[in-house]
C-alpha cells in the first residue's frame, strides 16, 4: 500500500512539478512551496524583539504606532523577491501561507506584540483584488494567525479609491498618491480595540501610513508588520 501511495505521489509530480517558489528547486517536500535551503539563507532582520528598530522609526513624527517589524530584507533578484512575485502573481498562495507562518514565529518569539485583538491586511482596491483573485496581504495574515492564533478580520478598513503603483514615486508622490484613500468600516466592533496591520513590502511606508492613520483615527490601537523591507536608501 505505501508503495502503491508513493508511486501516485511520483507520478502526480511528473504530471505537475513541484517547485520551489524561491528558487526553483524541486527538491521539497509534497506540502511545502519553499525549500529547506531557501528558508536557511532567508536575510532575517531580527527587528520584532527590539523597540527603536528602523521600521518603528519609519513612523516616528508620522503615525501613532505602538510595535512595527519588517520579518526580512528584500533584495532585487534574490529567492525573497521571487517568492513575494510568485505570492502576488502567480497564484502561490501556499507561499503566501507559510511566509505568514514565519512571520508569526517571530512574532511570537519577540514578546512585544502581545495582547491582539485581530489581523487586518493592507486592503486592495476592491476591482484589483477580484482581478487578483485575494489580496496577498490578507494570505500573509492567515499564516500569522496559525501560529499566534489571533483572528483575521475583513472589511475593518476598505480602500476607497483607486491609487498608480508606488513603484519608482518619490517619497512626496507616494503620499500624495495614498493620501486619503482609505477609511474605517462605521460602527465596527473592531474600533477602538488592537490591531496588527500586515503587508507585504514596506519602502517609505506611505501606505500603511495613510492607512495607519484611518485606523489610529478611531481610537484603534495600531501595530504594523511586514514581511520586507526594500531600504530606498
């Protein structure tokens, strides 16, 4: 029998390959979508246990943030780069998923984003998201919760209106392009309680800033994390 099961894995993998998301391996296992050697020489930042850390100072003077961490640093051309593309558009939502699950395992391990009353992703423009199928943010925080068991809530903020990519917009455009897109859903029970807001990449934080501050606006507290941070230095 456990040949017999063992064959039908072999096949099905001739049938549809399995690779890595990060480097195209298939040496991985069956329920996995990034190897062994990919997760090990992951750039991990190390920024959750440490208030002060360079994505905190990203908000200071801009958002009443409590606890921000980024999990990794992005590079161009590197197996986190491809993961990130194979997550937003390539339909890998099973990388997504276990991203978000380290994410949470440094989450957990910091000590310092305890006492959560919920996840809520970065929102997508609702037309770009249908397009999409999911919001990758909102894949990342489905991770988080397995590991710190704290519910992901929708709809808490939406994003109103259409926003042009913020890729290669200066730090006075990206704000510009952000500013005042995004609201609170009225009267939800969410309000005034604490909340993790997670994205994907973080670079001079425009974004979640104009989002953060739809939700600090209510009463909300606010904490952030990313997967990346892309330093635009």
């Amino acid at each position: 029998m456990l040949r017999v099961k063992q064959w039908l894995t072999d096949f099905s993998l001739l049938l549809f390959p399995h690779h890595c998301a990060g480097c195209g391996s298939d040496l991985l296992q069956q329920d996995q979508s990034i190897c062994h050697n990919c997760y090990t020489n992951l750039p991990e930042t190390g920024f959750a246990p440490h208030a002060g850390n360079p994505i905190e100072k990203i908000f200071y003077g801009r958002a009443d943030v409590h606890e921000a961490m980024a999990g990794y640093y992005f590079t161009k051309q590197s197996a986190l780069q491809h993961i990130i593309h194979a997550l937003k558009y390539k339909n890998n939502t099973e990388a997504g998923l276990q991203m978000g699950r380290w994410m949470g395992l440094q989450l957990n391990n910091s000590n310092r984003f305890k006492h959560l009353d919920a996840l809520i992703s970065l929102p997508l423009f609702p037309e770009k998201e249908k397009k999409r199928g999911y919001n990758q943010a909102a894949v990342l925080c489905e991770g988080i919760s397995e590991i710190i068991n704290v519910p992901v809530v929708n709809n808490f903020v939406i994003r109103k209106r259409y926003t042009d990519t913020q890729t290669k917009k200066g730090r006075s455009e990206r704000w510009a392009n952000v500013d005042g897109s995004f609201e609170v859903t009225p009267h939800h029970p969410l309000t005034g309680k604490r909340v993790l807001l997670v994205d994907d990449v973080i670079t001079t934080g425009a974004t979640l800033e104009a989002c953060g501050a739809a939700v600090t606006e209510t009463g909300t507290k606010l904490s952030i994390a990313v997967l990346a941070w892309a330093s635009d230095d």
